[in-house]
C-alpha cells in the first residue's frame, strides 16, 4: 500500500469567541492541512496549528515547512513501514513540530484506515471517555462568571480558566468561581507562565480551600530548575506546558526530584503522535500523570490528540477544546462529545472525513 499524492493546503478557521491569555489575544486560527492518498484510493487527513510564542515554529516556516520538496520523499513509500516513516518526518523536519504533526497525523490516519480500526485500537485503547475542559480567558470577575454560567448550560463540568496577569484579581476569580457556582465544575488553572516562585505558593496557598485540581505552567518555560524549588506539595498539582516540548525535555523534568506531577502533551508541541508517545512512555514510567491539550485547532488534530490520549494508561485529564469555537473547519465527524464528556468514534482512521 504505497503513497500515490500528497496535498497540502492552508485554511483561516476562524474563532468565534476571540480570548485572552497572559501573553497575546487569539483571534485568528490558521492551521496547514495535508491529505496522503494511497495507491488502493485510502486517504489520510492531517492538520497542524503552530505556537510560535511556544515553540519558535511561525505559520509561515509551518507551510514553508510543507512545501512538495521537503515531502517528496514520502511519495512511493509503503504505509505499513509507518514507525520508520514518521521517523523520518521528525529527522527532515526537526524545527516544525507543527508540520511534522500535520504529517504524522496523517501518516496514521491513511495507515489505520487502511488496517481498517480506529487509531485507538491500533494503540491499543486503555480509556473509553473522559470530561474535557473548556476553557475561559483572562476576564474581569463578571465576564469569567458569565462564560462560566454558559459553560455549565450546555453540560461541561470542567473549567480551566486563563490567569498570570494580576494575582489578586486572578485569586477572586476563584473565590467568585466557588461562591457562585459550588462545586458544579471542577477547576483547573492555567498561568501561562505568568507567576515567580513566590506568587506560585501565594497563589496555591490562598486558594488551597478552593480545591484547584490542577496549576499548569506558572513559571517561565526554561525554568525547570526553579520548578524543582517549588515545596513537593505544589509540584504534584503543577502541570508543565511549555516546559515540555520533546521527549528530551521529558527527561529534564522527571530528574529528581521531579520537576512538575504532570505532563501537559500537545501534538503541536512535539510533534504528532510518534513522539507524544515517547513523552508518554516517559510519563508512565516515572510515575507522571498525563494531561492532553492543545492549540486551536481543526478537528483532524483534535481527534488525533483524544485517540493518543486514550491509548495512554495514565492519562488523567484532557483539554482539548480547540474545534469547539471555530466558525468553521475543512472536515466533519472525527470525536464525540456529549455534555463535555468526549468520546472516540469507533470509525477508522479518526473517522473524519472533508467537507
């Protein structure tokens, strides 16, 4: 079953619900797009949406990234070698983690459509569903209350809400949260790098009551030395983002003593699902939880995530929202969700077909 074409285009998804985090307002949601068609007519459906702020990568070197002369030397390859061709997608592109992820995603996409299961099973699926998170921007006390309210309307019970920018206005928010809502939602925070040490265990002990599940990042990304500063107590609960791009960095953190509790893994951070799994195996073998995010992003790599993560033992939270307020998107089917609890379809492939 070789690779007979590959097409690669780009695609304005456009976010109906423009938000704030500490460092930009997101608006506009560019992601590349690549289709692999085999031999046999099988087709194969990837996407990426890079972080330039995260991980260097531009959309512009993304797409540049893409072009046919650095993807030819798929063309002609049999789509049973997958492990030694997404192998060498991550040696050829090794400073595009979003365009080795549009790749890599739709390396598996072609090649278990082609064995005919889901790409959970062919990882071998160790969780059924799990409550995403949907998550809420830097707002005032009003506007978070609001959104949250909307939230719990059309049935999500997780929230994790954007702070780093003022402390005590972040702190409120929280008190506001619980008075307001109790414990319908559980609460997960994401600082994006917007707290010091001391504000880090200010923060965690002033809302200590409040039962937050989860701190992800609150310190600078190459800070991981003073991550390990943080008392054992805050590290558990401490979820590294950007800190975590590769495998390599994986290993970073969990030098004792271990750097964060849990690993926040994105495609478009590492790379696809090839090297989210060595992240993984890293996780469950140092005793990390896992915790899946994402960027905003289509549905194809959405739904490559949800599969990834749910083929991983100790996979304990998903965020992964990033389609849910997009005008529009080049595909259709890919994940369930029901009442914010999300599902793989049992469809080959991602099973998600262009619109």
């Amino acid at each position: 079953m070789k690779i007979k074409d590959i097409k690669v285009w780009s695609a304005n998804l456009v976010n109906t619900k423009p938000y704030t985090i500490a460092f930009k307002t997101v608006d506009e949601v560019l992601n590349a797009f690549v289709e692999i068609t085999l031999d046999n007519g099988v087709t194969g459906i990837g996407a990426g949406n890079p972080s330039e702020y995260v991980t260097g990568e531009s959309f512009e070197q993304c797409t540049q990234a893409l072009q046919e002369k650095n993807i030819q030397f798929l063309i002609g390859r049999d789509i049973r070698e997958i492990n030694q061709l997404t192998f060498e997608v991550w040696q050829k592109l090794p400073k595009n983690p979003a365009a080795r992820a549009a790749l890599d995603i739709a390396l598996y996409d072609a090649f278990t459509k082609h064995l005919g299961i889901p790409l959970v099973k062919f990882l071998g699926q160790k969780i059924h569903s799990l409550p995403t998170s949907n998550t809420i921007g830097i707002k005032n006390v009003e506007e978070t209350l609001k959104e949250a309210k909307e939230y719990g309307e059309r049935g999500f019970t997780v929230l994790k809400v954007k702070l780093g920018k003022d402390l005590e206005e972040d702190i409120e928010r929280m008190v506001k949260l619980r008075e307001v809502f109790g414990k319908k939602f559980v609460i997960r925070i994401d600082a994006n790098q917007g707290y010091n040490i001391a504000q880090t265990i200010e923060f965690y002990t002033r809302t200590k009551q409040l039962d937050i599940e989860l701190i992800e990042q609150p310190l600078k990304a190459k800070a991981v030395e003073e991550m390990r500063q943080l008392p054992e107590e805050i590290r558990k609960v401490i979820a590294a983002d950007e800190s975590l791009l590769t495998p390599v960095n994986a290993l970073q953190i969990v030098r004792p003593p271990h750097a964060a509790g849990i690993f926040n893994i994105k495609l478009m951070k590492c790379g696809g699902v090839s090297q989210a799994l060595k992240i993984a195996d890293i996780a469950q073998h140092s005793g990390i939880e896992l915790f899946w995010g994402c960027n905003d992003e289509s549905i194809v790599s959405i739904t490559a995530a949800l599969h990834t993560a749910f083929a991983s033992s100790n996979t304990k939270y998903i965020d992964l929202d990033g389609s849910l307020d997009l005008a529009k998107d080049e595909v259709t089917g890919g994940f369930i969700l029901k009442d914010g609890v999300m599902y793989c379809s049992d469809k080959p492939g991602l099973g998600v077909e262009r619109v």
